[in-house]
C-alpha cells in the first residue's frame, strides 16, 4: 500500500510540473503574442474564474500556440478567420487582430482575411470583422501619434 502511495504521490508530482511547464510556456508564448493586452484578460479573469485564467493560458498557449508545426503569424491568421467567421467573437477577435499585427501581419493581410470570411462564413461575419478592425486600427493609429 505504500507503494501505491508512493507511486500516486509521485504521479501527482510529475502532473503538477507538468502543469507548471505548460503554465510557464504559456505565460511566455502570451507575452510574445499579446504583450500587455493579454495580461489584462488574464487580470480581469482572475478574480471572477481563477482556474479559468490558468486554463486560457496552459491550453491554447502553452499547448497549441507553442507548437512548432506553424509559426506565430499563420497561427494568428487562422485565429482571426475562426474568431471572424463566428460573427459574434469581436472582444476576442480585437485583441487577436492585435496579436496579428504584432507577429507580422500586415493590415492589407488581415483586411483580406476578412474579406475571404464573406465567402464562408457570410457578409455580416465579415463585416463584423472589418468593423473590429478598424477600430484596432484607428486605436493603433492614435497610439503612436500620440507617442
């Protein structure tokens, strides 16, 4: 029995670095992508849904965004057209429109993404997002004239 013991106890050890490893992945592979906006859904999820903001940066972050097989901006890329073909995502896809832009694409690039979201998710998917965008845009736009 103390085996077993042993042997769970190791086990649960084993998870909690685990966990700790893709925690601390996450956590770098967000501050790469998002910089500070991503730190604020984080903050602003921790209050309210604690093991949320934990699994929002483990999963997609720490698993999916650190894998090697597509670089950040083709991840991102793909993120906008999902969050844009949803149609009712604009929170998110604002801050992904941000992360786009910070990885590398260009606005002439997520523009077109919009556009070939009217093909398969509809006109006002599309239009959603290119409204989302702008806005990212012209925010961009005041923040480095003001700076």
């Amino acid at each position: 029995m103390n085996d077993a013991y042993a042997t769970a106890q190791e086990q649960a050890q084993e998870q909690a670095e685990a966990r700790g490893d893709r925690y601390a992945r996450g956590w770098d592979k967000l501050k790469e992508i998002d910089g500070t906006a991503g730190e604020k859904v984080i903050a602003s999820l921790a209050p309210i849904a604690p093991d949320f903001a934990r699994m929002l940066i483990e999963f997609p972050f720490g698993d999916v965004y650190s894998r090697p097989q597509l670089d950040l901006r083709a991840r991102e890329i793909a993120t906008i057209a999902a969050l844009a073909a949803l149609g009712n995502a604009q929170p998110q896809l604002k801050v992904h429109i941000e992360a786009a832009l910070n990885v590398g694409c260009t606005r002439d690039e997520i523009v077109e993404v919009f556009m070939q979201m009217a093909v398969y998710a509809g006109f006002p998917a599309a239009l959603n997002a290119l409204f989302a965008a702008r806005e990212v845009f012209e925010q961009r736009d005041e923040e480095e004239a003001a700076a």
